[in-house]
C-alpha cells in the first residue's frame, strides 16, 4: 500500500509545500533473518575524526544526499497499489517499484550498500571496525545515513571527491567549513581548536518541556540522591521522553549529564511525581549550562597518545547492592568517549568493583585503538589507564587468584593487554580521578572542577 505525505518546509525564508510518496510499512519480511538496517557511525568516531582534525588542521565539509533512498535500486522485485490521485491505472493493476522508495522495509539498507558501492569505485576503504568510515590516503568520509562529513587536509581534494559524488547523487553542499551543524552537533572550527557542543538542541528540549524559564541548578544530580523503585508507571509525566531528550545531548557533547543518564534511566519502567521532580533538576542544570561545549586543541606532539581514567562506585544501589562503573577515554588531552553504567554483577569489594569497571573501559580503548591504528601512522602504544584502586592495579600486574578466583573470566583479558604491552595502568589519586564524576553525584566545588577536566567550556578559546 503507499500514500502520500505532505510537508511544508521553511527553505531561505520562503514557505514551500512538498509531497513525498511512501510505502505504508505493511511489507512482511521475507525470511526470519534478513537484514534490512543502515548502520550509522558511531559517536565515538566522529570525535576521534575531530580529534584528529584540531591535530592536523583539517578542513572539514558536510553534504547532505537529497531523496537519498531514491538513488538505489531494489534488490529483489516490489509490488506495490498506486497512490490516490494516480490517473489511468486500471482497476487490479499494480506499480512495480524500481527505486528503494521511502517506507520499505529494505530501503537503508539499499541504500547503503549503494553508498558503499560507489565510494568503493572511488577507492575508498572501509573501515573493519566502524562500517560508516570510509578513507582512503587524503580524505575521510564519515556517513549517518544520508548525511556524508569530509575531512581532509587539502581543500581540493575535497572538492575534487565532492564532484565525484554529484555522478552519483543528487547534493546538498554546505559551504561554510567553519561552522557546521551535523546530526544537531553545532561544530565551530579556528585554526588549532574546534569546539562542539549543541546549544540550539538544549533551547529546543527546554522549551518542548515548558523549562525556558525555570529556576537554575549547579549540578544535574544532588549528592547521595536515593529514589525508590516503583512498579507503575504514571504517565502523566512524560518521564521517558525526557530520558530519551537528555541521553542524545549526553551522547553527543556533554559527559557531564552521563551519570544522570545512567541513574534516571533505571527507572523508565515504573516512576511517580518523585521521579519526576527530581528528572526535571536535569533541565534546571541544563538551562545554565546550554552554552557549554567541548573544547579540542591541537596537542605539542605529532604522535596520537590514548589515555583513560576509571572509577566505580562500590555497592551504591541500595536495593541490589551493584556497583557502578564510569570512565574517559582521551585522544592526547581530547575527550573521545565516556560511560556510566550501572555492573551486571555483584561486586565482592571495592577492588573486584574496580576491576569490573577497567574491562569495560579497557573493551571500549580496544575499539579506539583499532580504529587509529587504520587511519593513522602516528597513534603510539601503549594505552594509559589511570586507576585510583592499588589493590586493583595489583591484580593486574602480579596475576593475582585469591582474590579474583571468583571473578568471571571474561574481565581478565585486561591482565594479557598489559602483558602484550598494548595497556599501562597507573596510580590516579581519588582528588584527580576525573572518572568520579561519572559514578556519583558529586558536590558543587568538586562536580564544578571535574567538569572543567572534561574540556567543557562556554567559548571557542
């Protein structure tokens, strides 16, 4: 079946109507396993690409792929009733459709693989780790869906892979290079800093909440904040959206709204006026902090260093008593990534807590590390883990099985990466354990210094 979907779009000013024919989504699929999904780049990649960008003073360009689903051809035959309004089409005939048209179930994935046919043909490499990277000696190309970001250091060679594209589709060229706005990621670029940060999303949440004029909070989250879990779900509070609003300006460019996420989260299946109140102190933060982004400056050194810092909270659930694991991942001093996340486990100790905490982070620098040692010659070994545990530093470093005996065997593969030399863990102090940030909530003064550690700052300076 398919139907017509009208818009009206403001473009340069001007109001204009568009129509758009789709399919209505009651296709069945073909067999139990088959793909049909677009994968979309990570976050994590765009802010190594960034990273590496202020490092070597790349140019950056955004294109966007206008009716991108109508550049690919199907894959396998699709019949489908023509639209309302279509003249002439005898009664019982059917449209055989010849593009991947929007509606279908198989259309991102067809229009990826066409995506990465034609780059291939440009002698583009794709990355094994992250699918969505693609580079070949001068250029890289990063893609969510219909959205291409270029990077490069030579401003022709961009403009020269732009013509090629114009064979293949139909552009939208973004001209200005200085500042961008991709996926709602506002990216504002000087020579030696770029910073990230998205200030016009955070206007838009506060103002779909009723929050423009709310008071101001110093911290997302009060220090040793208890909720009690609750079976029902009032849904007078759309307490959901709001999780869902929040996480993607936490993916994005704030890590300082990552243990919020994580603690809010835990309540998405049943939560009251409590919950509720308590969520919004988010916003309240929010609304002093919207001009806040990530700050990315070109390091001294030409070699890439990878360094992290970890943490966890032993036990601090009261009601399962599961710790709570947090970390930061660095491209030299660039923040790249970071996690909070409550353990699927039940730590013994602090140390076993602390542990847990190192494979998660360790699983995410080897996902880093594959991704550099593909695009560049200048990423050197070994990754720096800063711990704030010594107990946990020597279980690492002497093999120790008293203690760790019961441990799964799956958190002891960071023991065989410090032994391969790829990883190095070193004593942090808790006062300088930036990861603190990410397990907890934390005071005023303290919150207010980790945030700073974070490169979040107001200005591109």
């Amino acid at each position: 079946d398919s139907r017509w979907v009208f818009t009206r779009k403001i473009i340069d000013g001007t109001s204009t109507m568009k129509a758009r024919l789709v399919a209505r989504g009651f296709q069945l699929p073909v067999m139990d396993d088959e793909v049909v999904y677009s994968p979309v780049a990570r976050m994590v990649t765009l802010r190594m690409l960034l990273a590496l960008a202020v490092e070597n003073n790349f140019e950056i360009a955004q294109l966007d792929v206008k009716s991108a689903f109508l550049s690919s051809k199907l894959d396998e035959p699709v019949y489908m009733k023509p639209p309302d309004g279509l003249e002439k089409v005898p009664n019982g005939f059917v449209c055989k459709l010849m593009k991947s048209l929007y509606g279908l179930r198989q259309s991102p994935k067809c229009f990826n693989d066409f995506v990465d046919g034609k780059l291939t043909e440009l002698r583009f490499r794709r990355s094994l780790i992250d699918p969505c990277l693609y580079f070949d000696r001068d250029v890289f190309i990063l893609i969510w869906v219909d959205d291409f970001l270029l990077f490069s250091k030579s401003a022709s060679k961009i403009e020269k892979v732009k013509r090629q594209l114009k064979h293949f589709f139909e552009l939208k060229d973004f001209k200005s290079t200085n500042k961008i706005v991709f996926l709602g990621l506002e990216i504002e670029k000087k020579e030696g800093v770029i910073k990230i940060s998205q200030g016009l999303l955070i206007e838009k949440i506060l103002k779909h909440f009723n929050m423009t004029e709310c008071n101001i909070k110093k911290v997302p989250v009060e220090p040793k904040i208890v909720l009690s879990k609750v079976d029902e779900c009032d849904h007078r509070f759309p307490y959901r959206e709001l999780v869902g609003s929040i996480m993607y300006v936490m993916l994005g460019t704030r890590p300082d709204l990552c243990y919020a996420i994580s603690f809010f989260g835990r309540f998405q299946n049943g939560w009251n006026e409590t919950h509720w109140i308590q969520l919004k102190n988010v916003l309240r933060y929010l609304k002093g902090t919207r001009s806040l982004g990530m700050v990315y400056r070109k390091s001294s050194s030409p070699m890439i260093n990878v360094s992290a810092y970890v943490d966890a909270d032993f036990a601090s659930d009261p009601t399962d008593r599961k710790s709570v694991s947090g970390f930061l991942i660095r491209m030299n001093q660039n923040v790249i990534c970071w996690s909070s996340k409550k353990q699927n486990m039940v730590a013994l100790s602090s140390t076993e807590a602390e542990y847990v905490a190192m494979a998660s982070c360790a699983m995410e620098c080897l996902f880093v590390m594959q991704v550099l040692e593909e695009i560049t010659p200048n990423f050197v070994f070994p990754v720096i883990l800063y711990e704030d545990n010594q107990s946990c530093i020597k279980m690492v470093k002497t093999l120790e099985t008293k203690r760790s005996k019961h441990v799964d065997v799956k958190y002891h593969f960071v023991r065989s990466l410090v032994d391969e030399g790829k990883f190095k863990v070193i004593y942090k102090s808790t006062d300088q354990q930036v990861a603190d940030i990410f397990t907890k909530g934390l005071s005023v003064v303290k919150f207010e210094r980790f945030r700073k550690d974070l490169n979040l700052f107001c200005t591109l300076v």
